[in-house]
C-alpha cells in the first residue's frame, strides 16, 4: 500500500488591478502536477492528502480564472484536483495532524484526512514552498527541523511506514536533515544544501511568472519520462542531481532506500511526458525580476512610474527586514564590528539547533511572521551565525522585544 501527503503553497506576491497579472513562483502549480502524476499512477484519491494554498486558480490577477498551467503552453492541470486542506488550514498544526494519523483532531477540518498507513506501507511525503537555514515556512506558521524530525520519530514510534520517502523544495532544504536519522527507514532528497537557495525557473512571458522551480520539475519530469516500475530512487536522484545545475540535490537518512523503484512511491502506471528547463533565477530574486520585467514592457506607458515605485518600494521594504536585523544583532553584541560580521558571514552550519530555533520563533513572533514576509527568510541566516557566535536566545529576545516595537506588517517580498 502506499499513501502519499503532499504540502505545498505560497501566496500571490503583487495584486495589481489593471495591469498584468503577477504572483509568486513557488506557486501551487508544480503541486498540481505531483497530484496528476499520482492519479496517472495508479495512486488511489483516498490515499492522497493534498494541503494548497490554492491562491492560484481564483486569484483575481490570474488572466484564465479558474485554470493552473504547469509549463508554458501546457494545458490546464487544476480541474480534479483533490484540495483536503487549503487556506487557513494549511498551517503547522493541521500538518503535523495529518502525518501523526489524527483524524479526531482534523475532525470537522478541510476533508479530515489524514495518513493512515501501517508497518507495511510506503509513504511518500512531497513539501513545496520558501525556506530558511532550519526551517519551512507554512504560510503564517513555521515547520522547524526539529518539529520535522520530532514528527518522524513519531511516525517510526508508532509503526507509520515500512519505508518513508520525502522530496523537499525550500531554499536552504539539506537544513531540514541534519537532524535524521540513518536507521530509521527514512530517506529524503532535498532541492538544495543546507546553505543555497534553490532554484526558481521557466519564466512565462505572458503570465510574467516562474511556473516552478527547477528540482520538483526535474523530478516530476523524470517520473513523467521514465517507467517508475523498474527506475530506482537512486538513479532518478542521479538523473535529478546532474539537471539541477543551479543548486545542490542531496540525499540524506537511511541512503540504502534509494534501489526501491520509484514506482513504490508514486505509483507504477507507465505515462508519457515532456518538458525541459529554460532561464532560472533564485527563488528570493524573483520578486525583483518580475517587477523588472513590468519596467521594461512600460517603458514609455503609464503604468512605468508605477513599476519603478513598487521596485523602490520592494527595496525599501527588504532594507527595513535587514536594519531591524541589524539593530536587534548591535544590541546583543553591542560591537559594530562582530555585528557587520555576523550580518555578512553566510556560510552557516547549524549545530546549536535550540538556540537558533528558539530565536528563529522570536523574530517570527515580535518582528516579522516569516509566513507572510517571505524576505524575512532572507536574513535569519544571521541568527545561526549569533547562536554559533555563543550568544543566547534569551539575549535574542530582550533585544527583539525593544526593537520590534512596530505594528505587525505583511507583504515583504
Ligand atoms: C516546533 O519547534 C519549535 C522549536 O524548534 C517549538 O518551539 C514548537 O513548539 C514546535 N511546535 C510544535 C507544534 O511541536
Ligand atoms: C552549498 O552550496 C553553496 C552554494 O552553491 C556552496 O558554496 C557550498 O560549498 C555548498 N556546501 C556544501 C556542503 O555542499
Ligand atoms: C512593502 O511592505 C508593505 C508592508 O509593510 C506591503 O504592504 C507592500 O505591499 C510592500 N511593497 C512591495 C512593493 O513589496
């Protein structure tokens, strides 16, 4: 048997009215598609747990209401798709629900399902959305490496899965497997390492949007070309790993999984399919470039001063999540010097896993919800760097708490 939950999302970037439709890459359309492939593998609905934003469809800016293409050109994946969570339901509780079985819990909840798979099932687990050293944002909440891992212990402690497989798209994702174990019968593959951004690509001119990032279309491509039945885990992370030039594709936990056939995870039904990567950016620069893009098609149209305000205002917003950084670090150090060193070094490792969390949790809290800010994400790196530095989340928050004294914001990209 198999069972497979798929987390997913992110939320519309700019709602302009009028002028050309923009919202955000990380977008629920590669989502869509990891559904379709499951449907064309034989993978029964009842078995698959969906949790979408599901902003894409029915957003206002989205020039063909009520469709979701998955590549340029390609035809509308959204109609079938079953939506067992969206909205607000899509949060850290309901997720953690879903994976522990609790269906008293999701009671009443979306569709109420959960996992409930036993000792002999196979469970495939794919998360899509923004990042940070140690973390995955769920919309508003966080899913930190030790919530991740805490919930998989569980999962194993309470004989879940014969074998569990997890596919994660996030910047920063090798992060969320630090702390996994080898023994376990868990195996994961993460688009990037503990310290890059993953990738966001095929950007389509017409929609002016990224319509996926380039690991989760790598694998779902695969999947779509090969046959699953006799294709192993670890041939489609090689095939994965080698096309994803822009950011490190990693293994991790128990690597021996890895010559089980992908099939056993998705499904085994042979399909047919296409595809290819064009020009990819980071993730984090695409609210840039999009912007970018709207200043050079108005050039000399009314709508021009209106793009070159929102790329000021863009900037001006990022700088503000980076000085409150900033101010919060000086006054922990009280040193310019080991600040400036602190907000620049970013080759960070976590090892102090409680004091970064506890500290990630604080600048969520008083400073900026990362859910919703998703540059805020951009600069946490810092906090590992501080906790590394021997400094204490206790010390964090004192400061935090005098600096973060503005009204909650929403909206930073
Ligand atoms: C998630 O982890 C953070 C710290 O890493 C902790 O404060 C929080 O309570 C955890 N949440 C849940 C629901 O377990
Ligand atoms: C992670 O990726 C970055 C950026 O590509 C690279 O500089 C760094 O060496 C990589 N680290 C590891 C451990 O692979
Ligand atoms: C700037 O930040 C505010 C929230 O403080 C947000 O409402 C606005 O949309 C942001 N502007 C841009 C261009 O990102």
């Amino acid at each position: 048997m198999r069972w497979v939950a798929l987390a997913l999302l992110v939320g519309v970037v700019g709602v302009v009215a009028g002028i050309p439709y923009v919202h955000n890459v990380d977008s629920g359309e590669g989502e869509v598609w990891a559904v379709l492939i499951l449907h064309q593998h034989g993978v029964a609905d009842d078995h698959i747990i969906v949790m979408m934003y599901d902003d894409i469809a029915n957003s206002k800016e989205n020039p063909h209401p009520g469709q979701i293409i998955n590549r340029p050109g390609g035809p509308n994946v959204y109609p079938g798709v079953p939506k067992d969570y969206t909205g607000a339901n899509v949060n850290l509780d309901n997720f953690l629900k879903v994976l522990k079985g609790d269906s008293e819990g999701l009671k009443g909840v979306g569709s109420g399902k959960v996992l409930k798979s036993g000792p002999n099932d196979r469970v495939f687990i794919n998360l899509v959305d923004h990042g940070a050293p140690g973390l995955f944002a769920l919309i508003g909440d966080i899913l930190t490496t030790t919530n991740l891992t805490d919930a998989i212990l569980s999962m194993h402690h309470n004989k879940q899965y014969k074998e569990l497989t997890l596919y994660v798209e996030s910047c920063e994702s090798g992060s969320l497997f630090q702390k996994l174990p080898h023994d376990i019968n868990v195996y994961a593959v993460s688009a990037s390492n503990a310290t890059e951004s993953s990738y966001a690509c095929y950007f389509e001119a017409e929609l002016k949007t990224f319509l996926g990032d380039v690991f989760s279309i790598k694998w779902m491509e695969d999947t779509d070309r090969e046959n699953v039945a006799k294709e192993t885990l670890k041939k489609q992370y090689h095939v994965v790993e080698s096309e994803t030039k822009t950011s490190h594709v990693l293994q991790w936990g128990q690597i021996s999984i890895d010559t089980e056939k992908v099939g056993a995870f998705v499904g085994s039904y042979k399909t047919g399919g296409d595809g290819g990567d064009k020009s990819s950016i980071t993730s984090p620069d695409v609210p840039l470039a999009l912007i970018q893009t709207h200043i050079q098609d108005s050039q000399g149209l009314i709508g021009s001063t209106f793009w070159h305000q929102e790329m000021d205002e863009l900037k001006k917003n990022r700088t503000f999540v980076r000085d409150t950084m900033q101010k919060i670090i000086q006054q922990v150090t009280r040193d310019t010097e080991v600040t400036t060193r602190l907000m620049t070094d970013h080759h960070n490792v976590i090892f102090n896993h409680e004091c970064y969390e506890s500290s990630v949790m604080t600048f969520h809290n008083l400073c900026f919800n990362l859910g919703h800010n998703p540059y805020a994400l951009r600069v946490v790196y810092a906090l590992v760097n501080l906790c590394e530095h021997g400094y204490t989340a206790q010390e964090f928050t004192c400061s935090a708490r005098a600096v973060c004294d503005f009204e909650p914001v929403i909206g930073i990209n």
